[in-house]
C-alpha cells in the first residue's frame, strides 16, 4: 500500500524490517504527524501490525527495496542486515539514506568496526582477524585463554559468539573457519574478512552510552546505562547506571559522541561498553534505536525513537533529560504459555506504575516479545517492580 502523505508538508520516514523497532516508532511518529512506511517480512511483522503502509518484501530484494524507498522521503532501518549492493543501489538511485550506507558498514561488521575503532584512538578489547587455528592459537597464547571468537556479520544477541579455550578452539572454531577461507577466496561472504578474534574481557559490567546525531551535526546524549546480560541475551536496563563515577560517564558519552561524529553516524547511535574499574573499552555499536534506550519511552522528555525520528528528518534534536532519579526496563521473554493478556489484569492491580510494552509478536521461548518499565526514586524499589511484572508476564512466577 502506498503511504498516504498528511497534508501540511509532512514527510513519509520509510523503515526497512519490520520489526519492534519499527513499530515503537509509530507512537511518536503518530505525534508528530509523520507518516511511516515499513517494509516488512510478512503481513504478521510486529511493525506491520500497527502501521497502515506496509508492504511485503524482503530487505535483500532490490526490486522490492527500491519501489518501496520510491515512495519515501527519508529511509532508515529496524536491523542492520541489509546488503551493500541494495544499499549501494538505493543510494545511485538518490534515495536518502539515515544512516549512510558509508556510517552503516560499521555497525553491520564488526570486523571493519573493529579496524576503524581502534585507528581512531576509541577504547577496545585487543583483536585480530584470523583464517587458521594456527592464528587462533597465536593470538589465545599471546593474549591468554579462553578467547572469544566471533562472526563479523549477521550475529545478534550473543548467537555468532563463542568463548573457545586452546582445548576447545579447533573443534568449535573448525567451520567458521573453513567458510572464512573460502569466503575470502570467492572474494565475498559473511566471514571474508576472516573470524574475529577478541580477549575475553573479565568486565565488571556491561554498560551502553546512547547518543542521536542529526545530518547537520547536532547531537544528543541520555544517561549512559547498566545493561544486564543473561545468556547473551539483554534482561534489564538500568537509567543511570548506578555507581557509575561522572568520570567514567563522561568517557563514555565522550566516546559514543566521537564514534557519531567520526564515523558521519545519523539518528540514533547505541555504543554497547564493557567496564573494567574505571576503564571502558566499546564492544559493539548499533545505529538505530536499541533495546537498551527502551527505557526512554517512559523514562526521559525525549525517547529514542522521537529522537531517531527528529535525527533522520534533521529536525532539531529532543531534550534527553531522564523524568526521574531511576528507571528501570525490564525485557518481557517468551515462554511456556502463549495466552499473554490474560496476565496483564494481575499485573496492572498489583503496580498501576508499571508500564506494559508488547510487540504484537508470537511467543517462542527466549525471544523478546515486550518490554516493561518502571520510574522512582528507589532504585531497589524499581527494580523489584520491573523484574516482577516481566517474569509475571514470561510465566515464571505466578503471584
Ligand atoms: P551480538 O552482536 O550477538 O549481540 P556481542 O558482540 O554484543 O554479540 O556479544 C554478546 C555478549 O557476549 C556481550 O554482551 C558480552 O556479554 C559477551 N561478550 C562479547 N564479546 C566479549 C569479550 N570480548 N569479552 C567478554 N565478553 C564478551
């Protein structure tokens, strides 16, 4: 379906995936008056629920990415797996493009991320790229074992992340290895540029610094956050990250605004952090809104995805001010029971200030489905709330 443009002006924002991401956007989109289009995966994509142009295709379509980015303004992304040649195509085609393709390459390989990061002087875990056990094994007796082994390309939440000791390094790495030989011979793949190979970091805690950058240079930043891992995957968020000294937060934003304005990033920039006493080192850098800037739907003046919003439209940038001392966002996993809405009438009479996010998506354990959040002035207070109204929501307690 085409978009329907509002009379007054107002642009279409075209996003390719149809994702939550995408559908978060349409409240503050809704707000503004913006039209949205997403290009989605089905006719079920969580996005496709609530947005009335979206059309079916798949974001390694070139035909079907160029009719849908025809009709937008501005496009911009839910995830970063679409491919170099549509983006190279899009853009000869002179569609416009937040983030560039050229800021993009960094988020969507972490190899080319690595190289770039490290030539600007930005914090990271010592690396190297490697096509042997030979190099795998140079690097864990140089560095110290275990190490951790990852795919550039196409890995999210911890999947294409191993922690290999020199025992098991040529067992678990065997076929990643073998394809990064003859992607690199075909001269293209995922692992063309080989495994990446990092330190295993003995972190104190995983921490984000979330800042948004607009075309003309303008730039915002929110409180860097703790966000708690479990599995590989992110379970809470915490707004501010407690005990964090204003020196280490202030190296933190400062790097997030360097990465931005180095790298020409536009619209929302989340730089995942590793701290290590007061040392942070950047693990890996997402350009779109991220699971752990959920917390500012409810918690700041300006939210994310507003923010993501003002940022590719160029608009002047939102105040990212947090409402209140804490907040915390707790994700809502899949499990066992499927039936979700029948919780939220317990959920809500226990804490009428717990807010509810759901992402209109099928249950499967493990995966993200919803979000909640909850803002005071007691940390341990809000916690408690958020960590209960979310394993309430996944089944895992029923009281
Ligand atoms: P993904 O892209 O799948 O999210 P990441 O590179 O962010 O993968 O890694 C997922 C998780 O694995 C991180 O959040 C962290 O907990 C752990 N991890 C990744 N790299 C390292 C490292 N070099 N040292 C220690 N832990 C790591």
């Amino acid at each position: 379906m085409t978009p329907v443009r509002s009379p007054g002006g107002f642009p279409v924002v075209g996003v390719i995936g149809g994702g939550q991401l995408a559908r978060m956007l349409q409240p503050p989109a809704v707000a503004l008056g913006v039209q949205l289009s997403v290009l989605a995966e089905s006719t079920d994509a969580s996005a496709a629920l609530v947005i009335p142009s979206a059309p079916v295709g798949g974001h390694d379509d070139l035909d079907a990415v160029c009719r849908f980015a025809a009709e937008c303004d501005v496009v911009t992304f839910d995830h970063e797996h679409v491919p170099a040649e549509v983006l190279a195509a899009l853009e000869a085609n002179g569609v416009v493009l937040q983030p560039s393709p050229a800021a993009l390459v960094y988020a969507q390989d972490k190899l080319a991320m690595r190289r770039r990061l490290t030539e600007a002087g930005i914090p990271c875990p010592a690396w190297a790229a490697a096509y042997t056990i030979d190099e795998v094994v140079a690097f864990g007796d140089e560095h110290g074992w275990p190490i951790v082994a990852k795919t550039p390309r196409g890995g999210y939440d911890g999947k294409g992340v191993r922690v290999v000791d020199r025992a098991t390094a040529p067992d678990e790495l065997a076929e990643w290895l073998d394809l990064a030989v003859s992607h690199r011979d075909s001269g293209s793949g995922p692992l063309a540029g080989g495994v990446l190979l990092e330190v295993l970091v003995p972190f104190d805690r995983e921490l984000a610094a979330l800042v948004a950058r607009s075309p003309s240079g303008q730039a915002a930043a929110w409180p860097v956050v703790e966000t708690v891992q479990t599995d590989g995957v992110c379970t809470d968020v915490v707004a501010p990250a407690p005990e964090l000294s204003a020196q280490t937060a202030a190296a933190a934003t400062h790097a997030a605004l360097r990465i931005a304005g180095e790298l020409g990033v536009t619209g929302v920039l989340a730089v995942e952090m590793f701290q290590v006493g007061e040392q942070i080192l950047v693990n890996e850098l997402a350009m779109r809104p991220h699971n752990s800037g959920h917390w500012s739907i409810d918690g700041s003046v300006t939210s994310q995805f507003e923010q993501h919003l003002r940022a590719v439209l160029d608009l002047p940038l939102g105040e990212p001010t947090a409402h209140a001392p804490w907040t915390v966002m707790a994700n809502v996993l899949g499990g066992d029971d499927d039936r979700l809405y029948p919780a939220y009438r317990h959920v809500m009479a226990r804490d009428s200030g717990v807010k509810v996010h759901m992402y209109g998506k099928g249950v499967r354990p493990g995966r993200k489905i919803g979000h909640v959040t909850v803002i005071g002035a007691d940390l341990d207070d809000v916690r408690a709330r958020a960590r209960h109204a979310a394993d309430y929501l996944r089944g895992v307690i029923d009281e």
